[in-house]
C-alpha cells in the first residue's frame, strides 16, 4: 500500500482500547466496532469513527484487526448477518489477535480468503495489557510472509515484536505455546506463595530476594505483587486462561503430545470457575490451594 492504510478495529475490551489508542496515536485513521456501542464513546471522543455493524466497519478499510473473547465471538464478527464478509467492498486484510485453537483458524482463513479474497493473518499477542498501553506487544504471526511484513508497521503501534512463525495456524500454534508456559508458571507461584506464607515468609519481599535468579520471570514480578495486594481490576482472568487451555488440550490430542502438567493446572482452573472465580485476576487462584491448606490443618 502507498498511502497509509485505513484500518478498522473490532473489540474494544481490556486489550482492544490501548492498542486501538495506540493506533491513533500513530496518525493512523481508525474505525471502531463493538458488541457494546458504550465503550466506544471515550475512543470517539478521542477522534475514532464508530461504526454500527462489523459489515460497515469492513466497508471503511483497508485492514480489519479483531481482538475478541473465544472462536465463536471471530466467527459472527467475521461471517455473521452484518458482519466484515459481507461488506460490499471488504478489507484485503484481516488480523486477528484472539487466541483461538489453529485448527479452527484455518478454517476461518479459508472462508474468508473463499468469500472475499482477502488475506487472513492469526496474530496472537502476549503482554497484557500493560504491553498494549505501552507499544511492548509480542505478536506471533500465521499467514503469507510478504503480507505480514507489510502490515508489520501498522503492528509495530502497539508491538516492540512481531515474528512470524509460519502459514497460518502457525500464530495460533506459538500463543498456545507461550500460553502452557503462562499457565505452568502461574500454578508454580500460586503454591510457592501459599508455602511461604504459612511458613511465616515476608511474602512482599520475595520478588526482589529472587530477582536475577533462575526463578525470576516477568511473571514473579508481576502477579507475586497481586497476589500480596490484590488488583482492584483483573488484567487478565481465570476464564480467559481456562479457555486457552481448553483449546491447548484440543491441539495435544490432535498432535498425539502426552501432557502431564498442563491437566493439572487446567483442572487448577476448572475448580477456579467453579468456584465463581471465573472472572478473578490470574493472580488469585493461589485463593485455592490456600484454602485447601486451611482445611487440612
């Protein structure tokens, strides 16, 4: 593309709005959809262009980017009644930065590229949210690598990174990957944390006595903090997780992987939600085994 290109932008949630806002920042034109019109005002306000239907939204662009909750959420976005399929003219791109299991990917890449003949491009991201506000995405890329490489400057408003890692699926495939480590990380501090503290432990002081040994990760700095002090608002939820290790379980069988961690945890975070959990901060699933110590005793 010459010019600069129009994007457009559906699902304006926890991730959605900072790298929407990231865009504009850029100089980019941007358009907005949401299944809640409400969350759209502040962007408005800030100059996006609010669109009453995905379908509407596809007719204004020329790259469509989706961040949006689980497979069938892409799926009415994408395909439904009013949605990006059946704009007149649709956009010739379509990045998705959902999680969502390859196989499934696939398959929407294919209808889409079957009724359009646009591109489609899986593009997961890791970094939450404080990443999105802040430009320090990581995106793993799935799709034509002459396409990516042209929509990486558009990327780059939100991500220090962008890899591509293969065909498309191949996206979707690394997220999942990077998501088995999230999640094994989080059941490991989540015990370490209940054991320090019922040993008497200065919880507050451990990320810094561990910091620049083995243990050290991203992960200890950030959640240990939350689990101390609980957040007021959950950057990241036990549902979200759960459904990403769901489509992970999905992928193992397929690929014949024998997993002996990841049940765990996945039924770590079963009993989460089934505890009315669901919607809690990741941090806070250390709640359970701290429980269940306290019951023990």
């Amino acid at each position: 593309m010459t010019r600069t290109p129009r994007v457009g932008f559906c699902g304006i949630g926890r991730m959605g709005e900072p790298m929407t806002r990231r865009l504009m920042a850029a100089g980019y034109e941007v358009a907005v959809w949401n299944r809640s019109s409400a969350k759209l005002g502040s962007l408005a306000a800030a100059g996006a262009v609010a669109k009453a239907t995905p379908q509407a939204l596809g007719e204004s662009v020329d790259i469509a980017l989706l961040c949006l909750g689980d497979g069938q959420a892409v799926e009415d976005v994408v395909f439904g009644a009013h949605g990006l399929a059946q704009a007149a003219t649709p956009p010739a791109c379509l990045i998705d930065h959902s999680t969502l299991s390859p196989a499934f990917t696939r398959v929407l890449a294919g209808r889409w590229t079957a009724a359009t003949g646009g591109v489609w491009i899986d593009a997961p991201v890791s970094g939450g949210t404080d990443g999105a506000a802040h430009g320090k995405l990581a995106i793993m890329a799935g799709g034509p690598a002459d396409t990516i490489e042209a929509v990486t400057p558009v990327l780059r408003a939100y991500a220090s990174r962008v890899t591509r890692m293969g065909d498309v699926g191949a996206g979707q495939t690394t997220k999942l990957a990077n998501q088995a480590i999230v999640a094994t990380t989080l059941a490991g501090l989540a015990e370490a944390f209940v054991l320090a503290k019922r040993s008497g432990i200065d919880t507050a002081a451990l990320p810094s006595a561990l910091q620049g040994g083995w243990a050290d990760s991203v992960l200890l700095q950030t959640l240990w903090p939350r689990m101390v002090t609980p957040p007021e608002h959950a950057t990241g939820t036990v549902r979200v997780l759960l459904k990403d290790l769901d489509a992970i379980a999905e992928l193992a069988e397929a690929s014949a992987t024998v997993q002996r961690v990841l049940p765990e945890v996945r039924r770590l975070l079963q009993d989460a939600v089934r505890r009315g959990m669901g919607g809690w901060d990741l941090s806070q699933v250390f709640r359970i085994g701290e429980a269940e110590s306290q019951a023990g005793a």
